[in-house]
C-alpha cells in the first residue's frame, strides 16, 4: 500500500476534471446562475466548513461510545474496591452514570465544547490543561520529522524521476521501502545505541518538559534523534509519490513545449513540473501530519518525549478513561482540521478544484 | 502511466526497473518462505524452551555457548524466543488481515453492488472511521476492549476495514456496469449468482495484492501495540513485547531489543517485497 508508486499517487484521482478558464471570470455553469470566482470559493469553503463539522460530532461521538462500552466501573475506579453498594450508587447518581447513554454524550459534548473534558483520575487534575502541556510537545516533534522529510523526500523524488534507471533512483526506492518496512520503535532504539549510548554525541531520552528543560540548545539537541526516527516513513512516502508524480507530469505535452521554448532543465523541472506534482504533495502532507501526530505515539514511547502519545499510553494502561478520550478527541479534530486545511491549500495550488465546485 | 514518458527512452527505462522487480520479488517471497517454514516448524526444531529462565546466563552476548543469539534479562534463549516469536507475529498479522479482507470485502461488495441507503450509511460510517488517524483509532479500540494479544489484532483488523471496503466498493462499481454483468443479468442469473461469478472473480487479484501488502503493515502495527503494552502480554513470545523487554538494557546488552526488532524489519521488508512484486506481476501496465 505504502510503497507503490502509483498507489501513493492518490492526488491523481482526486483530481477533478480540467476545465478551461480565466482568472476573475465567471465561467458559464450547465444550469442556474453563473457564479464568481469568489462565489464558488466561498461555497466550497462552507460546503467543506459544514462537512468537518458533521464528522466532527461524529468524532466525538466514536470516542465516548468506545470507551462508554470500555469493561469497568468508573464509579468503582473512583471510590476504590471497599466502596459499598450505596455510595457507587450514590456516586453513579451524581456524575449522570444512570441516565441513558445519549444523555451522557450530550452532557459530556456540551461539556467539551466549553472545554470542560474532566479531570484525569490517575493526575487528579483537570484534563484540558494537561493535554495541552503535551500537545505542545508532539507537535515539536512532529514538525521536526516534517521539516526533516518533505524537503528531503521532495528532492530524491525530484532527482530519481530525472534520472530513472540512474543510482540515485535506485537508491530512491531502496530508501523508501527500507524507509516503510523498519518499524519506528526499532529504529529509534538502534539510534540510542548508536549516537548516544555507544558515541555519546545525542541524548535518547530526558525531555522532561515540553520546551526543553535546558533552553533552544537543549531542546534541539533533545530532538534531533527522535523527528529523524519519526521522518522516515514520510520520507519514504513523500519520495516516492514526487517521484511517480513527476514522472507522470514530465510526460505532459506542456513540458516539451516548454523545452522546445529553450527553457533551462532546472526551470522545466523545478517550475512548470513540480507545480503540477504539488496537488499529490498536498494531499500526503495532510495525510502524513496525521500519521506524524499519531504515529509519535511509538517514538514518544522510546525516547520518552513528553507528548501526548506517551501519555495516552500510560493512561490506556491505566484505565485513565478522561484522559485517553481527551486525547483521542484532540488528536482526531486536529486531524480532521488538518484535512480541512488540505482541502483549501488543493483551491489554492489547483484552480480546477474551485472552478469545479 | 509513466511508461508513456518517451518512446525513446521507454525500454531502458523499463527493462531495468523490471529486472529489479523481480529480484525484489524473489527476494521476497525468499524471505517469506523461510520465516514461515521455520515458524511452523518451531516445536520440532532443536530449540531451548522459549519461557525457560536461566538467571545465571541473563544478557549473554550472541554466539554464547547454548545461546547463538544471546540470551535476555531472564535468561531465556534469544534464538528460541525470536522463531516463537515468528509464529506469533505471522498468525497476528495473516488472522488480521483476513478478517479485514473478508469484512471489508463483504461490505464492499455489498454498498458497490446494491447502492442505495445501505451504501450511503456503510459510506459514512467508513468516512467516520476515517476521519482517525489509523493508529489512534486502534489505541482507542484497544482502550476499550483492554491490553491483549487478541484484542489488538481484532483492533488493527477492523482499522483495515475501511481501506478494503473502499477499494472493493469502487471497483465493483465499475464492473457493475460492465457488459458481462448485463448479459448474466439477461440470461436470468440472480444478483447472488452475479456476485459470486462475476463480480467477484474481478476483484479477486487487486485484493490479493491489497492483502500481500497488508500483511507488513499489520505485522508491524501489531508490533507496535504490544511494545507500548497493550498487545501481547509477558511471557508470550512475542517480537513487540521482547523489543519492550530489551529496551531496559540497551547500555549493557543492545542485543536484546535489537535482534527482535531486526526480525521484525525482515518479514516486514519480505512481505513488503513480495506484495510489490505481485501488484507488478498482475498489473499490465508495469510489464
């Protein structure tokens, strides 16, 4: 799934149809009135805004319902084994346990939705707080890995689609799929042993707050190991599909022209090729922020970054339900906010996408 | 597609990658087939019984006397413990995958052929799915069915779900309307006999190289669970939770948590390979 060239190349199918137009000029539609530019943008955008709303509740609802149906008495967990009959009763009463589930969830959304997600029964401490401490933290790691692997991946696709057959294309693929078949918790571990255990150059673990515990240095430092770890799987993916997708577009009628218009090999790669392959790139960046968020689970777990993964390991563990649902809810709006913000950055790179719409 | 780049340069262009493919291919089922013949044959080879602990031979070094590959905190034969682990790791990862494949084929058959409410409802209830990211969405699976070597393989299963129904729903939307399916219908074949005869042997190849595909992502995701701890449990065998186990000695001896996880890496890559090799072998295009 992840190593195939063309399977990767999902922007190619979500592209919709070209259809010719001009910048600032209302195309004539099939039927009913003929709208702006600006018209069709902002009815894409609410269309979109609606939508990522309704899976939001959605979302949430998953979430509760899942651990609602979790095996456990939250009463019992609270009070602890020597309660009696009537104080879970009583407890049960209080925190609306006895009222039918459609009412919890209502009670519970209502709750979220003013930024009331509980309070966290193994930290005894509001919820909302403490996801956000650790949220702060995944996201430096995962914009670490970003920054390490699109560039990168960008430029190895870019030089093994320009020259297929060559080393470089060779050493592409090997990349990627050594890149999707090494399992993240591994290849952290082996880079503890190697940098820091065995030449001493980085720290494995020690973040202990999310900014760093020792200033910029410290927290780079801190970093390095972890993000390069996170990186390769995007790595893998983003080179891959620059690859494919470059491959594709350089096949276009439009590059030739270009060519024989004598423009230099860096301005037909690097300008009217990549442009065109940037459709594709959108459409995995959403998708890998997703997997960078939730994947860091893993490496959070082996350098013992103090993000929200690691926490919501612990709290699984320890059947810290306000906290594992907090997390899960966090996680999954922001990824439903980043397929959000895919969807508008594909209007921007793509004219078709608006037109269309 | 891209092999329409240039005529020119199409043979060199293909003949080299294709060459490559069916090395990566061998290679592939290569290493498949070994890890699968000595997982199966685990109880008859001459191993140390993987739970046996020897306290007074903990982390020794690979090629130790009685220990080839070293032994862990415990004491317990590495090499004993990592063919045991194969066995874990490929029942996980095949049950896994088959029970996506059959749900996630049964549903896709069904909403792609038949359409309507059902389609529309089964669609958004795979939007939902979704809408998680994969792994948070088996974390979560996993929190409310509880930590286990079951449970988290029933937990990456039905993540996969939604990629098969979604890949199924839409290739039977295309064959539906195809010309062989309009004459079986003519001929006064049932829908029942239409799925089953010619509906399905037309999606029978793309899932098969969705599975072979499938199989190194679920090996690894079942991996992952059980070293954060919500897999399989100790002392089972297995490759994830001996990673976890070795993590605590890395200073002293690296041996333990690398060599599980080199395991992992090389049924990971071999599957990896040879799902690449088989979308190559029944795709035309990449001939």
């Amino acid at each position: 799934m992840l190593g195939s060239d063309d399977a990767v190349a999902a922007g190619a199918i979500l592209r919709p149809p070209a259809r010719a137009c001009q910048d600032g000029v209302a195309l004539p539609s099939r039927a009913g009135p003929s709208y702006t530019r600006a018209d069709r943008m902002r009815r894409y955008l609410t269309h979109r805004l609606l939508s990522a709303l309704l899976v939001l509740v959605g979302v949430s609802f998953v979430v509760f319902l899942a651990l609602h149906m979790a095996p456990g008495d939250p009463a019992q967990v609270l009070l602890g084994p020597m309660a009696t009959p009537s104080e879970l009763t009583n407890l049960r009463t209080q925190l609306g346990l006895d009222r039918p589930m459609i009412v919890q969830y209502g009670r519970w959304a209502g709750r979220a939705v003013q930024g009331d997600l509980g309070r966290s029964i193994m930290l005894r401490r509001p919820v909302l707080p403490e996801l956000a401490r650790r949220f702060q933290a995944t996201l430096i790691l995962a914009g670490g890995a970003l920054v390490l692997a699109f560039p990168t991946g960008i430029l190895l696709g870019m030089l093994a689609a320009t020259r297929p057959g060559s080393p470089i294309d060779g050493l592409s693929r090997v990349v990627a799929m050594v890149g999707i078949s090494m399992p993240a918790f591994w290849v952290g571990l082996l880079l503890i042993i190697g940098f820091s255990v065995k030449l001493g150059w980085l720290p494995g673990t020690g973040m202990y707050s999310p900014a760093g515990d020792g200033g910029a240095r410290d927290l780079l430092a801190h970093l390095i190991l972890p993000a390069v770890t996170l990186s390769l799987v995007p790595l893998a993916i983003v080179s891959r599909l620059t690859r494919s997708s470059m491959l594709d577009v350089i096949a276009q009628d439009y590059v030739r022209t270009a060519r024989a218009k004598g423009a230099s090999e860096t301005r037909v790669i690097g300008w009217h090729a990549f442009r065109n392959t940037l459709v594709a790139l959108v459409t995995v960046l959403g998708l890998q922020v997703g997997y960078l968020l939730a994947g860091a689970v893993y490496v959070e777990t082996v350098f013992a970054w103090p993000g929200i993964g690691f926490m919501m390991v612990n709290a699984i563990l320890t059947r810290d339900f306000p906290l594992v649902q907090g997390g899960v809810l966090l996680i999954a709006a922001t990824y439903v906010a980043i397929n959000l913000a895919t969807d508008f950055l594909y209007a921007v790179v793509d004219p078709r996408v608006r037109h269309v719409h | 597609m891209s092999t329409e780049a240039s005529p020119s340069s199409a043979p060199t262009v293909r003949s080299a990658p294709v060459r490559r493919r069916r090395r990566g291919r061998a290679v592939g089922v290569l290493i498949v087939t070994v890890v699968a013949v000595v997982a199966a044959l685990a109880p008859a080879l001459p191993l140390a019984d993987p739970n046996r602990t020897q306290p007074s031979r903990r982390l020794a070094p690979p090629l130790s006397p009685d220990h080839a590959l070293g032994s862990d905190h415990l004491g317990r034969d590495l090499l004993s413990r990592v063919v045991w682990g194969a066995r874990v790791s490929l029942v996980v990862g095949v049950l896994a995958t088959l029970l996506a494949m059959l749900a996630g084929t049964a549903i896709g058959l069904v909403t792609g052929f038949y359409g309507g409410l059902t389609d529309n409802l089964a669609m958004r209830g795979i939007d939902l799915i979704m809408a998680f990211p994969y792994i948070l969405l088996a974390m979560l699976l996993v929190a409310a069915l509880g930590p286990g070597l079951v449970n988290a393989m029933v937990a990456v299963a039905v993540v996969n779900v939604s990629f098969y129904t979604r890949g199924v729903r839409a290739a039977v939307l295309l064959l539906r309307e195809q010309e062989f399916v309009e004459a079986a219908r003519a001929v006064g074949s049932t829908e029942g006999r239409i799925l089953r005869r010619h509906i399905l042997p037309g999606i029978a190849g793309p899932i098969l190289v969705f599975v072979s595909m499938n199989i190194g992502v679920m090996i690894t995701e079942s991996a992952g669970l059980s070293f954060i701890g919500l897999g399989a449990q100790p002392p089972t065998a297995d490759w994830g939770t001996m990673l976890a186990d070795g993590r605590q000695f890395i200073t002293v001896a690296a041996h333990v948590a690398a060599i599980p996880g080199l395991a992992i890496f090389v049924l990971v890559l071999g599957c990896n390979l040879l799902g690449d090799g088989l979308r190559d072998a029944l795709d035309p295009r990449l001939r």
